[in-house]
C-alpha cells in the first residue's frame, strides 16, 4: 500500500512541476508576445489559471501527506500516550467531517459548473470545482489511513503529534550538534 502512495505522491509532483512549466511557458509567452509583437495568446490566462488552482489543491494533498501543514503541538507533545491517542482521533474526525463539507460543496460547483463554459477556451468551469472534489476525497483517505493505522496498532508515538518540523528546524539542530562537537574539541586544545 505504501509502495502506492509513494507513486501517486510521485506522480502528482511531476504533475505539479509540469502544470508550473506550463504557467510559466503560458505567461511568458502572452507578455512577450504583447510587448514586442502587440497581441498574445489569448487562451494563456484561462488555462493559466486552471493550472495555478489545481497546483495549489495538489500540493495541499503532498502537504497533508508529508505533515507538513501549519499546525500547534505546544499542548499535545506534554499529553500521556491516550492523550495524544484521543487528540488524534478527535482531530482527524474534525478533519474528515470538515473535507465531508468541502466535498459536498464541490461537487455542487462541479455540478453548477457543467453548464458554464470559459469564454476563450470553452473549458468548463465545473475543472476548477472538481480540484477541490479530487483533493477532499485524496485527503479524507490520507486520515482515513491514520485512522485504521491507530487503531490497529502499526502508529508508531512519533506519529501520534501529526504535526512535523520542517527541515529548516532539523538543520538547526544538527548545525548545532556539529557546532557543539567543535567547541569541545577546542577547549580540549585538538584541531578540528
């Protein structure tokens, strides 16, 4: 199951970086084209923007997935084991219930959406709706899994805070231990 996710999760950053590309390409393509020959491409900003909304959604499954969304543990790190067990359990049904309502209100978009079209490229609007859908129902499976992963035993502690450092935090941390190791080394009169 893990060697899946871990090729979705693969699969959507190639997809983010080739939607990226594709802004890139789109946005320069239409400013240049208007400086210097005095007309663009017309479709670049629709698509552009199709692509923007659906990168920013994927990401937020990747950020979800790497545990990397903003959050506080200040509170949960002091708690006992079944404190942090309850937080869990309680914090992720909030989160299934809250992706429940997301879910509901994108699919009426996607739903309202069908019958409106953008004007330059005829895409439906109902595209930008459905980012929403696909990234509730991908991130409603991420705590689904954490779910069953608690309570049938295979969550490790570590995994109880779902909030993780950023790697930022862990270079500090390191920078710090070498830096330590190299003053005791010169109050010991060695050479680094």
């Amino acid at each position: 199951m893990k060697h899946v996710a871990n090729g979705l999760q693969t699969a959507i950053e190639w997809l983010i970086g080739a939607m990226l590309l594709v802004m890139v390409v789109l946005v320069f393509a239409n400013a240049a084209g208007r400086y210097l020959f005095g007309t663009g491409v017309a479709a670049s900003e629709e698509i552009a923007r199709l692509a923007f909304v659906w990168l920013i959604f994927l990401g937020a499954i990747l950020a979800v997935r790497e545990r990397t969304h903003v959050g506080v543990d200040m509170l949960v790190q002091r708690l006992p084991r079944a404190g942090r067990k309850a937080c869990l359990v309680i914090c992720n049904l909030l989160i299934l219930y809250a992706l429940w309502l997301f879910a509901q209100g994108s699919w009426q978009q996607v739903i309202v959406g069908l019958n409106s079209r953008m004007p330059v490229t005829d895409i439906s609007l109902a595209a930008f709706a459905a980012a929403g859908l696909v990234t509730s129902v991908a991130m409603a499976a991420l705590f689904l899994a954490d779910l069953v992963r608690l309570f049938s035993g295979r969550m490790a502690d570590t995994e109880l805070v779902q909030v993780r450092e950023t790697a930022d935090a862990e270079e500090i941390k390191e920078f710090e231990r070498e830096f330590a190791a190299g003053g005791s080394q010169a109050h010991s009169g060695k050479a680094p």
